[in-house]
C-alpha cells in the first residue's frame, strides 16, 4: 500500500530552522504533485508550499515566502521541506500530501491532494 511517511518535527525556538521530510512508500513521487500543509490548532488546514511534477514549478503560501523551500529526491522518494527563520505562527501539525496530476499545472492554491501523510508536529517556542 502507498503511504506518505512524514519525519523531522520538534520543539525550536523562534529564529531557528527545520527540515521536514516525506517519503513515499510502495511506489515513487515522480508521477505526482506533491506539496505541504499545516494546521494550528483552532484553525482551517492550510496549504504551505507545492512542487509540481509537471513543471517543477513550486509555489508558497505568502506567509511562508522567503523562508521555506521545498524540494525533491526523486532517487530516494522523497519531498523536503527547509523551513529557515522560524516563528511562533508557524506552531501546526504538518502534512504531506500527492495529488495526481490532471489538466492544469497544480499550484499550493489550486491543490487537492488525493493522498495525505499522518503528520508532524512543529513547535515554535521560547
């Protein structure tokens, strides 16, 4: 079975940085759109950032612009998220996500994952 398998969270203190990373099992990330998102507590899901298999175009959320980059291994299956210059407000569980691709090319705000990893926490706190 195809599962998304998320790692990297913990504990940081404003400033700092955190790469989180996702990897797919069963089958590889090539064919796929695949992006990140986060949920603080109390709020709606949000999407952060996406890479799409189309193009490699990758696009943020506005709040994250500047400060996180994702990428991808495809040799190892797996998508990054460098996540510098860390804030209070970036407090969520994040998710990894796939979507297949399908007509247009797939941008972190049209996005509509077909699959999502279980999640991790990122605390920012001093």
């Amino acid at each position: 079975q195809w599962q998304l398998v998320e790692s990297g969270g913990g504990l940081v203190q404003p400033g700092e940085s955190l790469t989180l990373s996702c990897t797919a099992t069963g089958r590889g990330l090539n064919y796929y759109t695949t992006g990140w998102f986060r949920q603080a507590p109390g709020k709606e899901r949000e999407g952060v950032s996406c890479i799409s298999s189309k193009t490699g175009r990758t696009t943020y959320a506005e709040s994250v612009k500047g400060r996180f980059t994702i990428s991808t291994d495809n040799a190892k299956s797996t998508v990054y998220l460098q996540m510098n210059n860390l804030q209070p407000e970036d407090t969520a569980v994040y998710y990894c996500a796939a979507e297949v691709p399908v007509g247009a090319d797939i941008t972190i705000g049209t996005m509509s994952p077909d699959y999502w990893g279980q999640g991790t926490q990122v605390t920012v706190s001093s």
